[in-house]
C-alpha cells in the first residue's frame, strides 16, 4: 500500500511540475513571439492560397478543363441511357423467357 501511495504522490506532484513547466512557457516572449509569426505565417499562406486558387479559375486550362469535364458529363449520359435501354430490353427478354418456362412447368 505504501508503494501505491508514494506512486501516487509522485505522479501527482509530476503533474503539478508539469503544469508550472508548461504555464511559464506560455507566458514567456519566446513563446509569445513564436505564436505571433505562426499566426503572421498562417495568414500569408491563406492569402497565397486564395490568389493561387483565383488564378487558376482565370487560366485557360481550367477553362479547357471545365469544358471537358461538361462533354465527359455529358458523354456518359448519353451512353448510360443507350446502356439502360440495353439492359431494360435483356431484361425484359429474359422475364418473358423466365415466364414461358413456367408456363410450360405448370402444364404437364
């Protein structure tokens, strides 16, 4: 038990130690300092990020790609109805056939 108890106290005083440590780096410059150009740096990057972005919305080969991606779109339409109507004809030969059977199973 009195191992259990010093463990205890230890951690807990630990934790205490800990918890100053990371208080007083808080508050340090250097701390402050280095929060102040992370913060400078985010920023800059989000303003980058947000030319970067119009930039390419204006470029021509994203026009391009914009474009090609309508043609695929629509493309895919056309040939998935051209591939449903397809499958809806299948479909519907082999229920006619499926039923036909059964017809003939009935009758003996």
């Amino acid at each position: 038990m009195a191992k259990t108890s010093s463990f205890s106290k230890e951690l807990k005083g630990l934790g205490k130690e800990l918890g100053n440590a990371l208080t007083l780096i808080l508050k340090s410059n250097q701390f402050k300092n280095l929060r102040g150009e992370v913060v400078s740096s985010a920023k800059s990057i989000s303003k980058s990020l947000t030319k970067a972005v119009k930039s390419a919305q204006k470029s021509q080969s994203a026009s391009r790609l914009g474009r090609r991606l309508r043609r695929v779109v629509t493309a895919g339409k056309t040939e998935g109805l051209v591939e449903a109507k397809k499958a809806q004809a299948a479909a519907a030969k082999a229920l006619k056939k499926a039923s036909s059977s059964l017809r003939n199973i009935k009758r003996p």
